[in-house]
C-alpha cells in the first residue's frame, strides 16, 4: 500500500522531480483526471464499505474520506470527485473547469464509482451480511419524490460551498491567502446530509457514489432518478453562487481586461 502511494504520488506530481516552476505550473488534463478517478474512488469505497457493515457513522467516514482526499488532491485537478460538483463548477461560469475538461471529469469519476462499487461488492460477498443486499432506493416508507427531494437540497448546500469556499478569492481580512478550512467545510456537508437524509434516500449527494453503490447491487435501482434530482441541485448552486458572489465576476473581468 505504501509503495502504491509513493508510485501514485510521484505520476500525479511530476513537478516536484522536473523542477518546475510551482507559480506556472499547471498539471496536464490525464494527471486531473488520475487524481479525480482516484479520490472518488476513495470517496465511494469508504461509502461502500461502511454500507456493506453496517456502520453507524458512514457519514462521519466518508466525510473524513473526502476531506483527506481534498487536502492531498485539491491543487492538482480540483478534487470535484463528483459529477454534480463538476456541474456546479463549470455552469458557474467562474472559468475553473472547461467544458471539455468537465466532461472527462464526469467520465473519470463515473468509472472509479464504478470501480470502487465492483470492489465493495466483492468484499460484501465474504463478509457477515453478504446475503444482504444494499439498493439504491428511498428508505422504507419513503416515495421517490421524497428522496429526490433530499438529495437535491443537500447536493444544493454541498455545491455551492464547494463554490463558496474552494473557488473564491480570499477576503482581504484574512491575514493569509490560504484558506484551509475548506476540505473541513465540504466535508462537513457530507457529514450533515449524511445524517439528515441518510434514512430517506441514502444520502450519496453524488452520482458517481450511486453509481458505485448500483453496482455492488447489481442492480440499477432509482439511480437515474436520484441523479437527476442531484444535478439539478448543483445547477441551482451555480445559479445561486452568481447571485451571492457577484464581486468574484467582476474581479475576474478585470483581470481580464
């Protein structure tokens, strides 16, 4: 495992042994897509896992999973490790993710949720409670259009302070420029949703954690349905962003100009 890091390590930061100028550099299109497959990956085994046991704490779990992937990752692609989020991102207009790039991004992050999913679903089939079976479906006496409904309100709180906190310039009352409270922020609302809706919809906040939970199900369950409540959560993100965020617009445009 530990071999395996410093490998990934060193093919997602080839700066550090080329010398490049940290100030201009900017990592290649296949490296972001490596460090998107990999911490959604992360992302969606943590999730699985937890699922696949039982655990009572899921939500804290893979938030913590998220946050640490964030931390290692977000200079290099983003870290999105969501479908949704890189939505939000791009329909933002804030000029941190090309069209182009986004729709690798969804690809990359579709295929590790997929991967991942294949992985827990091996390891479910050896566990305790492999006769169990985890679909991706609202909680017991709960419709559809209840679980839509969660998973688009906390996809909505998850984008866009994913917006606010990871895209933003700093305020000039910040004696730094670095704000590393926003791995802690983002988290955080996986840790909220999780909790809050974990029982009406499962609480993914993310198509590429359904995705992978729908594999180790074998089954497709309501996903296509839950997605689409989820990106429409993060397009409501962008458009919401633009109206509380104006000022970041406007220094954008004269950078520009």
């Amino acid at each position: 495992g530990a071999a395996l890091a410093a490998i990934m390590y060193t093919v997602m930061r080839p700066e550090e042994a080329s010398g490049a100028d940290f100030s201009n550099y900017t990592p290649a299109l296949p490296i972001k897509l490596l460090s998107e497959f990999l911490g959604t990956f992360m992302l969606m085994l943590t999730v699985g896992l937890n699922v696949a046991n039982g655990s009572t704490a899921t939500a804290f779990s893979a938030a913590a999973a998220l946050m640490c992937m964030i931390y290692a990752l977000g200079n290099v692609s983003g870290a999105h490790f969501n479908p949704a989020v890189t939505l939000a991102v791009v329909a933002s207009g804030h000029n941190l993710c090309s069209v182009k790039d986004g729709c690798a991004y969804v690809v990359a992050q579709t295929l590790a949720g997929g991967a991942a999913g294949l992985l827990t679903g091996y390891l479910h089939a050896a566990g305790p409670s492999a006769a169990k079976t985890f679909a991706l479906e609202p909680g017991t006496g709960y419709s559809l259009t209840q679980a839509g409904f969660c998973e688009f309100f906390f996809t909505f709180v998850l984008a866009y302070v994913i917006l606010a906190v990871a895209t933003t310039q700093a305020p000039a009352s910040l004696r730094t420029k670095q704000s590393f409270q926003f791995a802690l922020a983002i988290g955080s609302c996986v840790t909220a949703g999780g909790f809050a809706v974990g029982s009406v919809s499962g609480g993914e906040l993310n198509p590429a954690v359904g995705v992978g939970m729908a594999v180790q199900a074998m089954s497709m369950g309501s996903l296509p349905t839950l997605a689409t409540w989820e990106f429409s959560g993060a397009l409501l993100a962008s458009v919401v962003f633009r109206l509380t965020h104006p000022t970041e617009f406007a220094l954008a445009q004269k950078i520009v100009a």
